[in-house]
C-alpha cells in the first residue's frame, strides 16, 4: 500500500507583510515540529506610503493588520484580496501543498488554489458545531467591524455581543475589553482575528471563564491534521 504524501511546507501569507515571528510562533506552537512555515506578506514589497494609499473605501472594506515594525494599519480588503491571491499562487507554483491565509475575513474573490486554509470558514464551521443555539461573543480589532459584527456572524439561534481590542494592546487594555465582554454574559467567546495571541487568550480568561477561540489556534489545529 503506498503512503500517505505528507505535507512538510506550510504556505502563510499574512494580509500584511513578512516577517511576522509572532505569527508563525503561534502557529509553530500547534502544527507539528516537523514543519516548515513559509510565510509571505500581502503587502510585501510596498513602501509605506503606498500601503497608507490602499485605505478601505468603507467599514466593510476595512481590515486591521500589523506591520513588522509594530505599527497598526487600517487598509482595503479588495486592494488585499488581489495581492494575496498572488502570493497565494507562487506558494503553489513553488510546490507547497498546504497553504493558510492569516485573516478572519471574507474573501469571496480570492483565488483558491489547492489545500487553503480560510480561517473565517474555521471558525464558523466550529461555533455551528458547539453553539447551535445561544450567545456569542466576538472581539474585533477594529470599531468599524464591531459595528458590522452582526452582519458577519448572524444565524437562527444565535445572538451576537461584539466588544473592540486591538491587537497588540497592554494588559490593562486587554483587561479593561475582557471586563466589557464579560459583563455582556456571552455562552462562547471568539477572538475573531489573526493578531491576538496566546497570551491575549489568557488574559481574556481571567475576566470570562467561559470558552474562548482563539482565531489563530483553530486555524492551525486544522493545518495540523492535513500535514501530520
């Protein structure tokens, strides 16, 4: 009986730019050690102000992402989808079979090549799974999004608190978001972006002791059944 192949190389293409250490640690911490992580920036190559220049049309256009130097960027996801999708392809064309795109949107015009890994499909797939009827609680990194949070995950049965936490915020930040979801009495919590962290996780979890997703994590768990 021949084996399995097994996929080695792991494609990430963060809708920022490479490097993202803090990125790939997390998502390393998951799949298994035998892994090569290949990670790519939507935005490599671009200067600043050109990156400063694809700003969101609207709220819905909207996505947050950090920069390697730490800055925090607001820019469009039609501009992202273009450019990601051809980091998308190279990472094919160069033989990696498993590919992950590191963000909670949607992105109905991306071209989907091979075995992709939608983060936002992750976690939908999840919380129908575990949460067919009841509250859920989503951080956003952007207000913009808060707003529209509603729109993104409205079902039957389900009812949906959003509370706004940037990443890349202080503990006391942190703190202060987890307090104002905890007070909203959500059955499931979800950290409805690439950016947070483990460490988010659990500061969040001081204040909320129920259930939390961490985007990030769930996404990789599932790398690591298609490569393992």
């Amino acid at each position: 009986m021949n084996k399995p192949l097994k996929h080695t190389r792991l494609g990430v293409v963060v809708i920022g730019q490479s490097p993202r250490p803090s990125v790939a640690a997390e998502i390393a911490a998951v799949v298994p050690p035998d892994v090569a992580i290949e990670l790519r920036g939507a935005l490599d190559g671009m200067s600043r102000a050109e990156i400063d220049a694809i700003a969101p049309r609207d709220a819905t256009d909207a996505l947050f992402t950090l920069l390697p130097n730490g800055d925090a960027v607001t820019i469009s996801k039609k501009a992202i989808e273009l450019r990601a999708s051809l980091q998308l392809a190279q990472l094919k064309h160069e033989g990696v079979g498993v590919t992950m795109l590191a963000c909670t949107g949607k992105f109905p015009n991306l071209s989907k090549v091979g075995l992709l890994i939608l983060p936002s499909i992750v976690l939908h797939r999840i919380v129908d799974a575990v949460l067919p009827r009841g509250r859920i609680g989503v951080f956003s990194p952007l207000a913009e999004q808060t707003t529209l949070i509603d729109r993104k995950w409205r079902r039957e049965g389900l009812e949906v608190v959003g509370v706004t936490l940037r990443p890349g915020s202080d503990d006391a930040a942190v703190d202060r978001a987890a307090r104002a979801m905890a007070d909203k009495h959500p059955d499931l919590v979800v950290m409805d972006c690439m950016s947070y962290s483990s460490a988010n996780k659990a500061r969040v979890r001081l204040s909320y002791p129920g259930p939390v997703i961490l985007a990030i994590a769930a996404a990789a768990r599932v790398v690591a059944e298609l490569v393992s």
